[in-house]
C-alpha cells in the first residue's frame, strides 16, 4: 500500500488559519511531487495518503480526483483547514502531474465506466426532471426561536465549481424555518442526468452518501450529505417527498429513452408532412407563376409591337412633314429667285423709260429752237398763210400737252416714292414693282400688263405658301412638345425605378456610373508588394486616381473620324502621360478599369465630373431598357407576395 503522512505531535494538534492554507498547501504539494508520499498504487490504482482509515483503501483515477476536490472545497466544519489545504495540494498534484497516467487505463474499462449513464440501471425509477437531495446542511436559531441557515445560491455555486452544473438549489422550509435539506435541480436533457449521478457518486465515494446518512452506527455524522433523488425519495413521508411529488414525476431511463424516441418520431412525421404540404404549396406557386409570367410576357410582347407600331407611325409622319417641309423651302427659293429676276426687268424697263423721258425732252429743246429760228427768220413776214399759223399753234398744243403729261407723271412718282417708304420690306417691293408698272401703262407698253399679272400670281402664290409653311411648323412644334413630354415621363419612371433599385442584387440593378473598381488594382498591388503593404497602398493610390477623374482640367481623349462616316467621336488618348504611366507601372487591369470610368464619366456626366447612377442589366453588363426594369419589379413584387401569403 502507500505511506501516510507522519505529523509531529505539535503538528497533530495544531491547525493552521485560512490564511495560511495555501501556503501549508504548497509545501504539502512539494512533498507529493518529491515522492515522499505514496499516491500511486499501480498503473490503474491510486490511494489517498490523508485518509489511511478509509474503507475503500484504492480509487481510480477519477475518484480520487472528486474525493480530492470534494474535501478541499468542502464547507463541513467536521474538514480541519489542514485536511482541506492537503487534498487541495493531492489534486493540484493529480491534475499536474498524473494527468498523463490516467490515460493509460484499458479502453474496455473505460467503455465501462466511462459514461456514468450507460453504468447505472437503466430500469431504476428517478424522479425526473433530475434532482438531487442535500440534507446535514447547518442551521443556526434565531430570537424567535425559529431556525435559518443560508440561501442556495452559495451551494449552487459551490456545485458550479466542482463540475455539476446544477441549474438551481432549492432549500426546503417548514413552519419552524429552515429545514436542513434542499434540493438540486439539473437541466432535463441527458447532460443533466449525467451531472446529476456525478454528483451522486462524488457524494458516495466520499463517504457522504445516502447509505452513510441512513447508518445508524458509526461517529456522529458532520458536513453535506447528498444524493440523486430515486422513488424511495419520492414516496417518503417527509418535506422531501413532499417537494418531489409537487415538481417532478418517476420514470427509468428506459421510459425516458422511449418517451424521446416517441416525440422524436412523431416530430420527424410531423416535419415530414409539413415539407409534403410545402412541397405542394409551391408548386402550385409555380404554376401561378408561370401562368402569370406567360400572361405578362404576351402583354409586354402586345405592348412592344404597339409602341414599334405607333414609333414607325410617328417616323414615317415626321419624314413626310420633313420632305413637304423641304419641298417648302425649295419652292419657296425658287419663287424667290423668280422674284428677283422680274425685279431685275422691271429695273431695265425703268431704264429704258429714263432714256425715252430724256430723248423726248432733246426732241422737244430743239423743236423749240426751230420754232425761234423760224420765227426770227419769218419775223419780216407778217402776212403768213393761215394755214402756216395753224400750224404753229398745233405744235404749240402738242408741245404742251407734252409737258402738262411730264409734270403729272413726275407728281405721281412722287407720291408713289411717299408711300414706298411707309411699308414694310416685302409690301415696299411689291408696291414699287406696281407704281413702275403704273408708270409703264400710262406710257402706254403694251407687254408691261402680262408682267404685273405675272407678278401679282407670284405675290398670291408666295403668300399661300408662307401660310402652309406656318400650318407645317405649328404642327411640327406639336409633334415636338408630344415627344418631349412622353421622353420627360419615361426618365421620370426611369429615375424613379433606379431609386427603388438602388440595393438590389438581381441581374437587373443600378450601377454607379464613372465609379473606380477597386479588385483590379488590389490584385496588381499583392503581386507588386508584399502582403502587409498592399491594403495601404490600394488606399493611397485609389485616391489618387479617384482625384484624377473628378479633375475637369484633366481630358485623356482625342477626336476621330469613324470609317464610312462624317462625323467624328472622343477616343481614350493612349499618348495621355498618366494614363501610360499607370499601364506600365501596374499592368492592363487598373489601366482598363481608369479607362472605363473615364469613358463613362464622359458619356454620362461629362461637364460634373462627378458619379451617376444608371440602371443596369448586371447580367449582360449593359444599360438596361425600362421593360427589363418593370420586369424584374414585378418579379420582385411576386416573390414579396408569395412569401406574405406563406407567412
């Protein structure tokens, strides 16, 4: 067997105070550790050398270690301080440095003793939920005459540091106080059962069992007394049995296995039918919603052939209008061209009219000279013939209906010329081509009438003209404002959807458009710097560049002429100095990620320089047309639909 403890007698009959308890346990635990003391008996047996008249001489390694402890944290005032501090240093010396051996026990005898569960009798009755009973627990009297002791929470506690995990200590109380007893309830799952008879056994290899409470010989009893409660317990006629039969019932282990096995099927047959009547909801689910789907398909089809429809309309009103329009303007050209040309005529006839006005006046200044020459040379005939006289005066009338018919004509250029300026630009053409027609039929032409009628067609013809001309713009500005409005409501409905969409992460979304994608960058950072440098280095250079595409001083781009086609369009300059630079330093993928914000900061928000928001067909990485919008809504819709319905 093993050695005990030799004390001197000075020793033996002193203690030692709390204080000095783990002190005492240090230098006891030194003693165990040199191997003054003999613990270990064989590979499987070990003894306590503080406890030499035990009757159980050997324990394993596991009951050592609980009577251990259980007498080291022992609150009995029968446990001297020394006793506790000794068992206190045996189970730091077990835990510490016999942990290992402990391992080496047979694995069939660990299949045995292991589960203190598969151990017991499975036919048993235990009062279940599991409880185990306390008594011996010290009282003390109050003036009253009453008795009391302390709460159960300490004791609870107490059991929480040995490893039983109680859930609560119940003390019981009668009409004279505090009873001395209490109960200990455990969970009621099976970790519950197993730290219940854990609790039992520790008990019983301490010798503070319920056998050792019901001896009747022996020293008179001292410290806690306690056991996992069994139908003895139950059915006693004692404050107990009392508290036991309130809360809890009997039943085996066996039972309690059936009983679970029982709810266990019956849950398993019950989520079973659950599944099959979901099963059946959603498929019927499915169904609506293919009918629904295949319903809102054909609509959106009917409704995208009535919009081809009414925009081939729309096309073909406005290429019409736009060729009556053109046809317009050229006729119009034309009638102005011819316009001009008559006035260039008129302008002749005038000048020829100026040079007749002016040969006529020469005509009449050297008829009057003949006339004076005659005269002075007839002066010495005073006796003419009448019929020379006659003749004279008939010259005389003519010349001065002449003049009469000059000075009339003279007077009605003039007043023509007053009038010409009291009109506008185009009335002041025409009413001047009439005075020099006016003038050309009192000077008695006979081809100017064809010319002022030819003129007067032309003025009416031009003035229909300039009439349709209004009619086709007016109805043109119509068509115009119609547009505009119907294109204002589709990007209201567009804004509107973006906002609803904002969060979403179906195939159709929203996406931030100029906006820098940061994976590329990560990516050619971790294969240019070490691991540690990269996320600050991403953050630095990320910066950077975010600050170079909100730059509008900043314009990597360059015109081009696309082939076959007149017009030119911006390019990415791929001279541009930084941008050529970042290509070198960190590879295509940071390049291709700046180009690509550049590309749409121009397209979408060139003058702002700054983020917008765009919807998005995520799947196809292309801008989104309203249809697909509207159609992942109401998709979207559906879902929320079903799922309040199976709520």
């Amino acid at each position: 067997m093993g050695s005990t403890v030799i004390l001197s007698s000075d020793e033996e009959d002193s203690d030692i105070s709390d204080s000095e308890m783990e002190e005492y346990g240090d230098k006891i635990y030194l003693s165990l550790k040199s191997g003054k003391l003999k613990v270990k008996l064989s590979p499987h047996s070990f003894t306590c050398p503080y406890c030499p008249n035990k009757k159980k001489p050997s324990f394993q390694y596991k009951d050592l270690l609980q009577h251990a402890s259980g007498v080291g944290n022992s609150n009995s005032d029968k446990r001297t301080a020394k006793e506790k501090a000794s068992h206190l240093a045996l189970a730091k010396y077990l835990q510490q440095d016999l942990a290992d051996d402990s391992q080496a026990e047979p694995s069939s005898k660990r299949r045995k003793t292991g589960d203190p569960i598969q151990d017991c009798d499975q036919d048993e009755k235990l009062v279940c939920p599991w409880k185990g009973v306390v008594v011996n627990i010290p009282t003390t009297k109050t003036e009253n005459g009453r008795t009391a002791g302390e709460s159960g929470s300490k004791l609870r506690d107490e059991y929480i540091q040995r490893g039983f995990n109680p859930t609560r200590v119940r003390t019981l109380w009668n009409h004279w106080g505090f009873s001395g007893t209490a109960i200990v309830e455990f969970n009621k799952d099976w970790n519950g059962l197993h730290n219940a008879l854990l609790f039992d056994k520790a008990y019983l290899v301490d010798g503070h069992g319920k056998k050792d409470w019901l001896r009747k010989d022996g020293p008179p009893k001292s410290g806690l007394y306690a056991w996992i409660a069994r139908a003895d317990d139950y059915n006693g006629n004692n404050i107990i049995g009392e508290d036991l039969r309130k809360k809890g019932d009997l039943k085996t282990i066996a039972e309690v296995t059936e009983e679970e096995a029982r709810k266990q099927q019956k849950l398993v047959q019950n989520l079973t039918q659950l599944v099959e009547e979901k099963k059946k909801g959603v498929k019927e689910i499915e169904e609506l919603h293919s009918a629904k789907s295949k319903e809102l398909k054909e609509k959106l089809e009917e409704k995208e052939k009535s919009l081809q429809k009414h925009n081939s309309e729309l096309n073909a009103i406005q290429e019409r209008t736009m060729g009556h329009v053109n046809k317009i303007f050229a006729d119009h050209e034309r009638l102005k061209m011819q316009l001009e040309l008559e006035k260039k005529k008129l302008e002749i006839k005038g000048v020829e009219l100026a040079k007749r006005e002016a040969h006529n006046e020469t005509e009449r200044k050297n008829l009057a000279e003949d006339l004076q020459e005659n005269a002075s040379k007839n002066s010495s005939l005073e006796l003419a013939s009448m019929e020379q006289q006659k003749a004279d005066e008939e010259v005389k009338k003519l010349a001065e209906n002449q003049r009469r018919q000059k000075e009339e004509l003279h007077e009605k250029i003039i007043r023509l010329e007053r009038q010409r300026d009291q009109k506008q630009m185009i009335e002041l053409e025409i009413e001047r081509l009439k005075g020099e027609l006016n003038v050309k039929k009192h000077m008695g032409s006979d081809g100017d009438a064809e010319i002022v009628k030819e003129v007067e067609n032309i003025y009416k013809g031009l003035t229909e003209k300039e009439e349709e001309l209004a009619d086709l713009d007016k109805f043109n500005q119509t068509l115009i404002l119609r547009e505009r409005r119907t294109n204002d409501e589709l990007q209201e409905a567009r804004k509107e959807l973006v906002n609803i969409m904002k969060e979403w992460k179906q195939n159709i979304g929203v996406k931030r458009m100029g906006e820098l994608v940061t994976k590329p960058f990560m990516d050619a950072l971790q294969q240019k710097y070490c691991q540690q440098d990269v996320e600050d280095r991403a953050i630095d250079v990320l910066q950077l560049w975010e600050d170079y595409l909100k730059d509008p001083d900043w314009h990597p781009f360059k015109r081009i002429k696309l082939e076959n086609q007149e017009r030119e369009v911006e390019v990415i300059d791929d001279r541009d100095e930084k941008l050529r630079d970042l290509k070198e330093d960190l590879g295509d993928g940071p390049y291709n990620a700046v180009t690509r914000a550049l590309l749409e900061i121009n397209e979408y928000n060139p003058s702002g320089r700054y983020i917008t928001t765009e919807l998005w067909n995520l799947k196809e990485d292309r801008k989104a047309t309203l249809e697909e919008g509207v159609t992942c809504l109401l998709d979207e819709w559906e879902k929320a639909k079903r799922k309040r319905g199976m709520a």
